[in-house]
C-alpha cells in the first residue's frame, strides 16, 4: 500500500467512486465530485520515529487511512501534506535533532488556513482532515482551523482528526512509534519497519528510542488491522452523518 502514494491510481475513470486527485484528469474529478463531493486531505509529517520505523510514518498512515475512507465512502484524496511542528527535535527532555523536518506553529496555521479556502474553491462540501502527528499544539492548531471554517461556511463541514479520537483507549491512544503507530505500520507498509533493530536486554524508552507509549515489540499486522477496521466503522458512520446534513 505503501506505493500507492507513488503510481498511478488504477480507479481512476468516470464510472469510479473515489480516486487519488492527483493522478485524475479533470473529467474524472468531475464526475467523482458530482456525485461525492467529498475530499480526504492526510496531513503528516516528516519526523523521527526511532530505529524501527520510517520517517515519514504519520504521513504513510494518513494517506493510507484517507484513501481506505474513500474506498468505502466515495470522494477523493488529495496528496499528503507533511508539515508539521511541536516534533520530537523539539521535545523537551530528548535529544534526537536528526531525521525531523520541523515548521513553526504559525506555518501549520496559515498553511491549514490555506489549503481549506482551496478545497472550498474547488466546490467541496465536506473536508475530511485526518492528522497522522498528533503533537502538540499541531494537532489543536488544525482543530481550530477547521473550528473557524465550520462557523465561516455553515453550509459545508470541515472535520479534523487523529485517527485514535474515534476509537476505545483499550484499543489506541495517542502514542509515539509504540505498538499502536508500529502495528498501524505493519499492516500498510510492513516492508518499512524493522523490530530487530529495538533493543533487546533493556526497558524500551522515550529518551533512548524515541518510544511513547506501549512496548512496540508487542506490534503485529493483525493488530493493526483490527485499528484499521473499527477506524473505518466509526468514521464512515460520522461520514454518513455528515453526508445526509450536508450533501
């Protein structure tokens, strides 16, 4: 799945209820927006996520999650932005200042600001913002945008999230590279992570390894996959939701 973000989408024509709008012509956007005007914009990030897991894990699992949320609900997705700030670089108590892109608060504000004043351009009537970082303020920043939109345009819905605000603690919280983000992982781009390399004869730590959260040598593709299926269930229900109020 990991590739998606890189080759052509093979649904894209005009029967197709969803598609990656990048790799769309004009037609075929059309024809998906008129009947679902829905967009999927993943917000991710560039940012170190220890010794076990890619770079660009927020953004792998934002895109991923948008695209699975078309699949089943129609609409499109629109490249993943990975812009993000309050990254683990800036951590206090930490040090890990490589492998992380960082941008100010102000940036995530105005580029967020940006971004959804373009999809209302383009016509869209529900905007769905999945954050794969959950730092903070990053995350409450694109909240609040959205926030402002929803009472600027009453007749659209701009809803921001992370993917565990819709799911049971015992399942997901907000974590670090820890069994919750790895096993998420796994299960879209198992390729890119690597256990072995997590040490062995000590207590996996936040300051050593870059890890908050539950041990993530406990991760597997199966728990992730069960992550990834009531994630579908309850945001498809908030989507239909919204799509009988607003489409």
């Amino acid at each position: 799945m990991l590739n998606d973000m890189n080759i052509v989408n093979d649904t894209t024509n005009t029967a197709s209820t969803w598609g990656l709008y990048d790799q769309m012509r004009p037609q075929e956007i059309e024809a998906i927006q008129k009947k679902t005007p829905i967009a999927y914009l993943p917000w991710g990030a560039i940012e170190y996520h220890g010794s076990h897991n890619p770079t660009g894990l927020d953004s792998i699992k934002a895109f991923s999650m948008c695209k699975d949320l078309a699949e089943k609900n129609g609409g499109l997705v629109f490249p993943v932005v990975s812009l993000a700030a309050n990254l683990i670089k800036s951590y206090p108590g930490v040090n890990f200042p490589q492998h992380s892109i960082e941008f100010s608060e102000k940036l995530i504000r105005l580029a967020c600001k940006e971004y959804l004043e373009q999809l209302v351009m383009q016509g869209f009537k529900i905007i769905v913002l999945l954050s794969g970082h959950a730092g903070e303020p990053h995350l409450t920043i694109l909240k609040s945008v959205a926030e402002e939109f929803n009472n600027k345009y009453p007749d659209r819905r701009f809803w921001v999230l992370a993917e565990f605000d819709i799911l049971p603690d015992d399942l997901l919280v907000a974590n670090h590279s820890a069994i919750g983000e790895t096993s998420l992982q796994l299960y879209y781009a198992p390729k890119t992570v690597d256990l072995e390399t997590l040490p062995k004869d000590r207590l996996i730590t936040l300051e050593l390894d870059a890890v908050s959260g539950e041990n993530p040598r406990l991760a597997s593709k199966a728990l992730g996959e069960k992550i990834v299926k009531l994630f579908l269930i309850n945001a498809s229900s908030v989507i239909e939701e919204l799509k009988q109020k607003y489409l």
